[in-house]
C-alpha cells in the first residue's frame, strides 16, 4: 500500500481550506449565480478556468511548502479525480433528460447535489484511511473492489442510468408527496396547507445518490495515490468543485468521449495493481501520474479520430 505518511495537514492549514471553500460557494451561488438563469458556453469556460487555475495554484504552493512528492501526489489525484468526474457528467445529463429539468434550474440542482457529495466524500475519505491505519489488509480489500470496477468498465462502455429503479428515490415517493410540476427552483411548496416535494427534489435525491455510488469507485483510487488525508481530501474537493462548471462546457461533447470508460477502466485496474503489489513492487507517484495521463489522454485522442457510429451515439444519448 503507499506508504503511511503523518497528514502535511495541521488544524490551521484544515480550516483555511474550509474557509477558502465556503467563500467560493457563497460567491458562486450568492453573488454570481443570485437570479436563475441558462449557463452559456462562455460562463461555463470562464468558471472551469478558475477551479482549474485555483487547484493549480493550490497544488504549486503545496509543491513550494512540502516539496516535490506531495505535490505530484495532489496533481495526480486531482487529475484523477477530474478524469473520473466525466463519467459523473454524462449521468448528470441523463438525469436531467429523464426528468426533463429546465436548463436555468440545473445549476442549482448540481450546486445543492455538489455541497451533499462534499460532505460524502469527506465521510468515506476519513472512514476509509483510519481503517487503513487499524487494519493494513483493507487497502487489499479496496484493490480488489477497484479491481473489479475496471474490469467491469472494461467489459460495459457506457453509462447505464434507470432513475425509476432508484432503491431511495423509490422509497421517498411512497412517503412523500410530490407535485406533477416544477416550481422554479424551490425544492418543497406548501399547496392548501400541505407540503409537497416538487420534481427538483426527486433528482437531488438521484444525483446525491448517484454521486455515492461514484465515490465508493473514486475514493479507493485515489487512495491508492497517497494516504496524507489531507492530499487526499483537497485534491477530492477541488476536482468536485469544478463539476458543475465543466458540465456545462462538456454536456454536448461527452457523446464524443465513448472510449473514456476504456481508459478510465485501465486507470482503475491500474491503480489496484498498484495497491496489492506495493510491499513487493512499489510504483513511484511520477509513473503513476504519466500512466493515468497515457490512459485517459490516450482514450480521449482515440475517441476523436475514432468517432462513435452516428445512430450508436444517438441510442448512447438517450435516457435510460
């Protein structure tokens, strides 16, 4: 496993990071997003730009105060992390498809489901390496779990969404009245002294429980990185906090990517190799980084030379 190393993390460095994350959203959705609106191309470009720019800049400081090993260690969980994200992204439009959500209310959605998975991953991350820390043999457990994914990728291309066949979503309507219409971007109203759920809250409830389901995948990956929780969470966070930006640049594009699930596949495989052979074979981070940007790049290139069947692109399209 990589080897455990104390946290570069102390409490001041914990709470400027949560500071500098709470100022971020209370001026993305306070200041900037304050009346609901359709996210064009050129907003979508100019935010990805800053959550990109703010985790390079993140990661060359960190680079500069612990040196070069911590900061490949946040670069390439953050590119991992990033890489992963896409996949998040087509479900994201398969979600909204379903539902048939108005394009000004996405943003919203995506806003509220990203402040929900913060606090997931949070949850799994800190779960996840005390367990390590009591038991060396979990991090076998979490190879093998990311060994199966990739294979499973491997063997599946796609994303295969049903938000019918949602376990929770199915539990929440038999308790829970819902309206047959939205009301902007309220995810409850109050109808002749009743309250009701409106259809925004139903895919709240998919893209969070989705987005678990991502995290079980991604946080076993990422720790097969490094084991600085600190690394580890704010490398996870700055890639989560640009989703939202990045899918609206992406959401007519990620058709076109139809072998990322290929690379990210090999990635996953990868990455569990390294996890169960690392007492006897360690892998340096830098080769870890150049094999991730070989797969993932290499499958995006390949994508675009390649281009997917016209009427295949379409079936991939629709919602399930």
């Amino acid at each position: 496993m990589p080897p455990a190393t104390e946290s570069i993390g102390n409490p001041g460095l914990w709470g400027a990071f949560a500071g500098i994350v709470l100022v971020m959203l209370a001026l993305d959705l306070g200041v900037f997003h304050r009346r609901e609106h359709e996210v064009r191309m050129r907003e979508a470009l100019i935010w990805s730009f800053v959550w990109i720019a703010l985790a390079l800049l993140f990661n060359l400081w960190i680079y500069h105060e612990f040196g070069a090993v911590k900061g490949l260690e946040f670069l390439t969980g953050y590119l991992l992390e990033k890489a992963m994200s896409v996949d998040n992204l087509f479900v994201f439009l398969v979600i909204f498809t379903y539902f048939a959500v108005p394009k000004s209310f996405q943003h919203r959605v995506l806003f509220w489901g990203v402040l929900g998975a913060l606090g997931m991953r949070a949850a799994f991350i800190f779960v996840g390496l005390a367990l390590i820390q009591m038991f060396d043999w979990v991090i076998l457990v979490l190879g093998l779990v990311l060994l199966v994914t990739g294979v499973k990728m491997l063997r599946h291309q796609g994303v295969q969404v049903q938000p019918e066949q949602n376990p929770v979503l199915r539990f929440f309507r038999r308790f829970v009245p819902v309206t047959a219409e939205y009301h902007g971007t309220h995810f409850t109203v109050v109808t002749d002294g009743h309250r009701f759920a409106t259809p925004l809250a139903l895919v709240l409830i998919v893209i969070e429980t989705t987005d678990l389901a991502f995290a079980i995948d991604s946080i076993p990956a990422i720790i097969g990185i490094t084991t600085d929780p600190f690394i580890v969470f704010t490398s996870n966070i700055f890639a989560i906090l640009g989703l939202r930006a990045l899918y609206f640049v992406l959401a007519g594009l990620m058709d076109k990517f139809h072998y990322l699930s290929v690379g990210l596949g090999l990635t996953l495989v990868f990455i569990a190799v390294k996890m169960l052979i690392h007492d006897w074979v360690p892998i340096p981070v830098s080769l870890s980084l150049g094999v991730i940007g070989l797969f993932v790049g290499g499958a995006m290139v390949v994508s675009l030379l390649k281009p997917q069947p016209t009427n295949k692109a379409a079936k991939n399209a629709e919602p399930a």
